[in-house]
C-alpha cells in the first residue's frame, strides 16, 4: 500500500511518498532539511507498521507461509472455503469445526455431532462435510458456524466429498455403493462405483467427476452426472490419495517413498500422463488450485519441504513448510493459500506472498 503525505514547515513543502511491504520502507523525500523530514518518515513507517502487524501483502501466493495457531489441537483433515469464510473439520476433539474470515484467526465451532469428520468441501451456498463414523455422516452449514446433521445414503466410510454442476458428490472407502449424489446437500442417494476401491478424492472440472482410489486395477473413474461412473486406466498403479482441478488440468498424487513417477495430469479426466516429483520422498496428502498455481502438502517429506507448487502440475518446485507438521489439507481463498494440519504447536499455515 502507498500512503502520501503532504508537510509544511516554514518556506519549504514536502511530499512523501511511503510504500510499506513486509516491513521494508521505500520513501523520497523533497527540499530542504531531509534529516527532519527523513525522521518524521521514519516515524510515520513505524506507526503504520504497528497497525498492520500481522497483515500480508499478497504478492506471490505459495512461495513463503507463515504458522498460524488453530483454535483447538485437533487432527484438522480438510479445509475448504466458500462466502467469505474458512472453514476446516477435524477427527477428534471438542469442537470439531473451526472457521476464519481471513485463515489468520480461527474460532471454535461446534460439529453438529462427534463423528469422525473427513473432508468439507463448499457449493450453492452451503458447506457440507462427510464422516467415516457416526449415525448422520453428513452435516451441512451455511455460515460454517452452525450446523445440522443429515443422513447419509448409506453408513459407508465416506472420505472425500465435492461439487460440481449442481450436485454434491460423496465416495467411500467402504460399503456396497460407495458414490452418494445430493443436489441441496440435505438428502442424499446412492450410486454405484465403477470398482469396489477404496476411493479417496474426488473433484470436478471440465464438465466431467473425476474420483480417486489407494488400491484396485483401475484406480480413477470418472462421470458426467455422478450416478453412471466409468473406469479408467493410468500409466502407473500409484495409491492415488487426493485430486484437484484448475486451469484447464486434473491433477492426482500419490506418496511417493520410492523413485516413481507419483503425478498423474490430465486435461480431460480419461487419458494420464505421469510426472516423477522432484524428490523420491514426499507423501503428498492433498493438493489444490488457486492463483494460477498448484500447491500439494504433505504428511512428510525430507527436511522441511513439505510444500511443492507448479504451475503446470509438471514442474514442481519445493518450499519449506514454517514447521514439520502432518499437513493434511490445503485450500486457496480470499488471496491466499490456507493449509492445516493433525499435529505440531501450530496447525495452520498460510502463504501469501
């Protein structure tokens, strides 16, 4: 941000400009007597810093992140954003829903049951997340402040949920028909799967689900109305744990432990290219779209870099995480990427410059 000052002193008039980013001052100063004018800039920067403390200047999202403190020390699994608000659920805890305007400060918020929630995604004006355990495997906001339980198509271990042209679409890693459709997010029908995997994400994009499994032949099945779902074949038998979509490309990942090529791309949810990351260890959790960039988090990786961003889903360049954490789930809003975690002293972090 810039601010312009004007000062007069006798016979002589002053223009500043003063441009604050992250703590660095850019300053000119015009006439005579620059030592006093030089002093009152600096002061003028001070001040201005003190009230900004904290802030971000947005400049380049997913280079540099910052620790955050999350409002309880749960096992935070998904986070997703949606009018104005972060809202992320959790395994375990006390209150297992906690929301943000910005992903700097979070607030408790208590999860319409204590079920074991594990993923939350957000669409026609409502939040919606899905469980693994409990009576009503679904519960829906839309503020993400209070909540209210819905019955699931079935008692399957539901893992990831989404939402695309009209429909929320849930998987399971369990059960019978482990594909459950909603077009409000209240009630819910079941599907049948291509395969009996254990299907572990899901997205939507290019007018076409796509979801994700950890085991079986064909590990990626795709559909154009989430009820008929057709198998498809990739070029590397990975245990797929997470899919996003964003700038025209699918992207899956896998943990990878060993030399493998673990990134599948597609521009079309059918046909996968595979894409070896930049090191033979990064257990990837989750990745996500936003500001033209790919990020992925991961459980573990070596050393700090435990962030991996492209902007193509090709190139991938490491960036250190602000602490080792098991960072389970990333999300882009309002400006910036939100990332949160199931252990550590803090279990937020957020990039924006």
């Amino acid at each position: 941000m810039k601010f312009i000052f004007k000062i007069i002193y006798p016979l002589f008039v002053y223009f500043f400009v003063l441009g604050c980013s992250n703590g660095s001052l850019f300053s000119v100063a015009e006439g005579e007597n620059q030592t006093e004018s030089l002093i009152l800039l600096s002061f003028l920067s001070s001040n201005l810093a003190n009230s900004n403390a904290g802030e971000e200047t947005c400049v380049n999202p997913g280079t540099n992140w910052i620790s955050r403190t999350a409002s309880e020390q749960n096992t935070w699994f998904s986070i997703a954003y949606g009018n104005g608000i972060f809202a992320a659920v959790s395994k375990d805890g006390l209150n297992r829903v906690m929301t943000s305007v910005d992903g700097l400060t979070w607030t408790s918020r208590s999860a319409a049951e204590q079920n074991t929630w594990e993923a939350i995604t957000f669409g026609n004006g409502i939040f919606v997340a899905v469980s693994s355990t409990g009576a009503n495997r679904v519960m829906t906001s839309p503020d993400g402040i209070n909540w209210t339980s819905r019955l699931a198509a079935e008692a399957n271990e539901w893992s990831a949920v989404s939402y695309g042209n009209g429909i929320f679409v849930a998987v399971a890693r369990s059960g019978t028909n482990r594909v459950m459709t909603s077009t409000d997010g209240f009630n819910w029908t079941s599907a049948l799967a291509s395969q009996q995997n254990n299907w572990s994400g899901i997205t939507y994009g290019n007018g076409i689900f796509v979801a994700v499994s950890q085991n079986g032949t064909n590990r990626v099945m795709t559909s154009i109305d989430a009820t008929t779902w057709t198998s498809r074949t990739l070029p590397e038998l990975n245990l797929l744990v997470t899919i996003t979509y964003g700038g025209g490309i699918f992207i899956t990942m896998a943990p990878v432990t060993a030399p493998a090529k673990h990134i599948m791309r597609s521009t079309d949810g059918i046909n996968w290219n595979a894409y070896s990351a930049p090191t033979n260890f990064f257990a990837s959790q989750t990745v996500t779209y936003g500001n033209s960039l790919f990020a992925a988090v991961a459980y573990g990786s070596f050393g700090s870099d435990q962030i991996m961003t492209s902007p193509n889903g090709i190139d991938w360049t490491f960036r250190a995480a602000p602490q080792a954490n098991l960072w389970t789930s990333i999300t882009f809003g309002n400006g910036r990427f939100v990332a949160v975690s199931g252990d550590g002293a803090n279990r937020v972090m957020t990039s924006c410059n």
